[in-house]
C-alpha cells in the first residue's frame, strides 16, 4: 500500500505550492498519512471552486494546474481514506 502511496503523493506535490508542502511536512514529517486528510480536503474543495473562475477568466494555463491538483488530489485522498479505514478495523 505505501508503494501506491508514494505513487500518488509525488506528482501531488509536484504541483502543490510550496506553502502547502511545508505545512504537509509539519503535519506529518517525511510520510503522508491520514492526519492531512482534512487539508487535502479543503484543497480539493478550493481547487474544484476556482477552476470555473479560471476557466471564465480566461486563465488557461492556471485552470490546467488546478485540474491536475484535483486530478492528483482525489486518489490521494481516497487511497489515505482507505488506508485509514484498514488500520481502524
């Protein structure tokens, strides 16, 4: 599983800004677990909520990375959510 994880956790970080990042690794150090799944929540929430503003904007290029963070940021959270279920039960 953590195979798979670290799969998903780089791309999401390749386009994740550096403020971000630096709070993921206060949270957790080196690893990403499930004590980020609320940030990665929110991120998925702002991301999905700016990229009609983008879109309408004329921002092609930002409206592109947003869509790859949320594109990175669901199985991200979903293979957390997964994970944490298992070692709940």
């Amino acid at each position: 599983m953590i195979n798979c994880l670290d799969q998903l956790v780089e791309p999401y970080l390749a386009l994740e800004s550096l403020e971000v990042t630096e709070i993921l690794l206060e949270l957790c150090g080196a690893s990403i677990d499930e004590r980020v799944l609320p940030l990665l929540k929110q991120r998925l929430h702002e991301e999905e909520t700016q990229i009609p503003v983008l879109e309408e904007r004329g921002y092609i290029r930002l409206r592109e990375k947003s869509e790859q963070l949320v594109a990175a940021l669901i199985p991200l959270i979903a293979t957390l959510e997964t994970q944490n279920k298992g070692e709940r039960n």
